[in-house]
C-alpha cells in the first residue's frame, strides 16, 4: 500500500451551527456538499484536505488529540486569530522548528497552526 497523505480528518462537534461559524466563518475553511447521512455534519475544505465535523452534542473531547495545519506565515496567523477573538497560546521555538500556535474549537477539539520549518 502507498499512501499519497491525507484526504481528510474527522472530528465530533457538539453543535454543528457553532463549529460550521468558527470553522468558516472564523478560520475560513470552505464548506462543500455532503451526501444526506443518519447523523447533522458538515465537510470542509482546508486548503488541499478536507475536514468532515459530525455532530455530537454528547461526545466527550480528548483535548490532547489534535490535528494540525500548515500555514505560509505563524504571524500572520496570529494576527488573523487575533483580529477574529480566538484566543490561542503560542510556543516560540528556538531549535530551529517553526513557533506553534494552539487553539481550541467551540467543542474543545484541540488544533495545532504552525509554519514551515
């Protein structure tokens, strides 16, 4: 088997109104048509890859379990949370890899910004 990457990350959300609002409207990702399925979701795109977010209202959320997104710019980055009041921690690396930004989702999934190294 040879794997080409991902094509896409699936997390629960408790409310889908609230994630699809932070999701598009806060990180900008890209909604697309999803089939009709049992249970309320929605797929995004996140440049190349997608993000599928399945509603949940009881799902217990590992906050540890992240996924993570590669940005052109991590200043850039904060800026843009900044200016959108997500509130983030952000570890300056001195060893050579790229600062990493931390933020959370309305659920408290877990999601790791960072630049190229």
């Amino acid at each position: 088997m040879r794997v080409r990457g991902i094509h896409h990350v699936n997390v629960n959300v408790h409310s889908l109104d609230d994630s699809l609002d932070f999701y598009v409207n806060k990180l900008g990702f890209q909604p697309f048509e999803r089939p009709e399925m049992k249970i309320r979701g929605g797929w995004l795109r996140m440049g190349a890859q997608e993000l599928h977010i399945m509603e949940a209202p009881g799902a217990t959320i590992d906050k540890k379990q992240h996924f993570a997104l590669l940005v052109d710019d991590v200043d850039e980055a904060a800026t843009h949370l900044e200016r959108n009041g997500i509130t983030f921690r952000r570890i300056h690396n001195d060893d050579g890899r790229s600062d990493q930004i931390f933020i959370h989702d309305p659920s408290g999934n877990r999601i790791e910004i960072q630049g190229p190294t």
